[in-house]
C-alpha cells in the first residue's frame, strides 16, 4: 500500500515533491518523440491532456496519430533523481506484466524507459488507455459500493503469483508503538485502544491476490459499471481485509462511516466469508494527519472535499472495527 506514503519515505527529493513544477507542465520533445517511435513508423503525438489526480507521477492522456488513425495512449513520468518513485515504477512494470493476460481491466504496456534516457531524464512508461473515468459522485450508495464490492471479490478470486504481505514492511502505516492519536480525533481513547490492538501479532487468514491500492480513485467507470482499475504497484498476497479496508478508510474519508459499513456488508455477502476485523482495523489506521490533504490531492476538484471532518469519520469506523476485534 503505497499511495499515501511514497515520496515522504524517499530523501533524495527536497521539499513537497507534488508542487514541482514537473508534475503540472507538458511532456518535453523528446518524450513525444519517443513515443511516436515506440508507437510505430509514421506515428506522431498529436494531442496531449494531463490528467488530474496524479499523487506519485504526472500522468498525460496523449493523442497518437498513425496509419489514418487516432488512438489515446497514457505516459506516465516520474521525477528524475526520486530513488523511490523509480522504485515504485518499476514495480509497476513488473507488476503489469503479471496481471497481463488475468482478465482482469488492467492497461496494457506499451513501451518503458526506466533510466529516461530518451525522455529528457524522465523515467517514462507508456500504456494503453482503459475506458472510462473515475466516478466520486454516485446517486446512489448502495449500487456504486456493490459494484466496488464486486470487483474486489472478482480480484481476490484471480490466482496470481506475489510476495507475502508483511504487515509492518509492505506498507506506509506507522511502526508499531509510534502510532499517534491523529489532530481532530473526539475519542482519543478509541485510537489508544485501536493502537494497542495492533500490537498483537498479525493474525493468520486466507491469503488472495491483492491490489494493495484499492481506491475509488483508482477505478474508472463506464455507464455504471467499472471499466478498470490503475496504479499496479503494490502487489501482494494476504487478507482480503487489506484491499476492502483501505477502500473502506477512504469511504469513511470522504463519504460517511455508513458508506464503509455498506461496502464490508456487501463484499462479506458477495464473496461469502468475513473480513478478518484485524485487517481491517490495521487499514483504517493508515489514517493520519497527513490524510485529509493526500485524499483532497487525489480528488483533485472531482468532489467537494470536507476535510476537517475527516479524522473524526473515519474515527467512527475503527470504533466499528474494534468492537467487531472485540
């Protein structure tokens, strides 16, 4: 899981990397020059649209003409000199091409260049373009939260190979004995119990494929139905509650607690097993004061964003989450 924390982890990058003026400006020369060659003879960039919500990367819808044709590639570029942001690129390389091939709708690769040598120092890949668009304002909750749910049950029933997930080395949460009672919390106390919890070792479940970013920002839709789902960086196996409870902590974020019940009711429902209440408070406290900000980033303007009220919705749900612990 690594959306939220990334760059913080990376010394290498001064300052707050995401205001860089690398992440609002057009792809240089050289790299639409190297994407009309990797697209073909005769291929030229004709058009290009930054897309909004990028956390860890700029990210271009660009227009590609070629043979008569126009067809829409993604370029995804990271800073130059970022040891974890190339990092992080090349796991999702590496990961794309394990699902390639799962059924699942996952961008296909087109072309890589991990060093940037052809894209003016840019570590660069190109991908195709999945339908659709990320969709954070239903009409209606229940039918939006069984559609992730769904989706979530379609992707742990996929047998992929992945590393183990390790509870305190796959993930940005806080170590274990330095969590801190985030600023806003009402009940201090139900994060300190929630804290005390987590120094339990991690318990045993069945182990499925995992995403490990799974968030509503991370999925597109089309005419009601989810047409794909992006940033493949973080692979692993492990508990399903790791997947539906980052999803859930972001529910509670930007939603209401009720929409983050709604969504463990329906995935338990769908996929006929509970989710283990362990991994589930162990998601929920991925929450931190760092939070609200990283969440309104990804919105990016998609939906209003409430962010002082974040902490203590979301404070809701691991009050839930603990009793269900017991």
């Amino acid at each position: 899981m690594t959306s939220d924390g990334v760059a913080g982890q990376d010394p290498t990058v001064e300052g707050d990397w995401r205001e860089d003026t690398f992440f609002r400006r057009r792809p240089s020369a050289e790299t639409l020059d190297w994407v009309a060659a990797s697209m073909g003879r005769g291929s030229r960039v004709v058009g290009h649209r930054r897309l909004t919500g990028g956390v860890n990367s700029a990210v271009h819808r660009l227009t590609v003409e070629r043979r008569d044709a126009r067809v829409f590639v993604v370029l995804r570029q990271y800073p130059a000199g970022s040891i974890a942001l190339r990092t992080a690129m090349e796991k999702e390389i590496a990961n794309l091409e394990v699902v390639a091939g799962s059924g699942l709708p996952v961008p296909t690769l087109l072309a890589t260049d991990v060093a940037g040598v052809a894209t003016h120092g840019a570590p660069s890949l190109l991908m195709t373009r999945l339908p659709g668009h990320v969709h954070l304002n239903p009409t209606e909750r229940r039918p939006w939260t069984e559609r992730i749910a769904k989706f979530a049950a379609r992707l742990h029933s996929v047998d992929l190979p992945a590393p183990a997930f390790r509870a305190w080395a796959d993930s940005w949460i806080a170590p274990r004995g330095r969590f801190q009672v985030p600023v806003g919390a009402q009940k201090p106390a139900i994060w300190k119990a929630a804290f005390d919890a987590m120094e339990l070792p991690p318990p045993g479940d069945d182990a499925v494929f995992l995403h490990c970013d799974y968030l509503p920002v991370n999925l597109l839709w089309s005419r009601g139905k989810i047409t794909g789902l992006t940033d493949w960086n973080s692979i692993h196996r492990g508990s399903r509650a790791i997947d539906v409870g980052q999803c859930r902590r972001y529910l509670a974020s930007l939603y209401s607690p009720d929409w983050a019940e709604e969504l463990r009711s329906r995935y338990e429902s769908i996929a006929g097993v509970p989710l283990d209440p362990w991994w589930d408070l162990y998601s929920l406290l991925h929450h931190d004061d760092n939070g609200p900000q990283s969440i309104s980033r990804q919105v990016a303007g998609r939906r209003p964003v409430d962010v002082l009220g974040m902490t203590a919705r979301v404070e809701i749900a691991v009050e839930q989450a603990l009793h269900r612990l017991g």
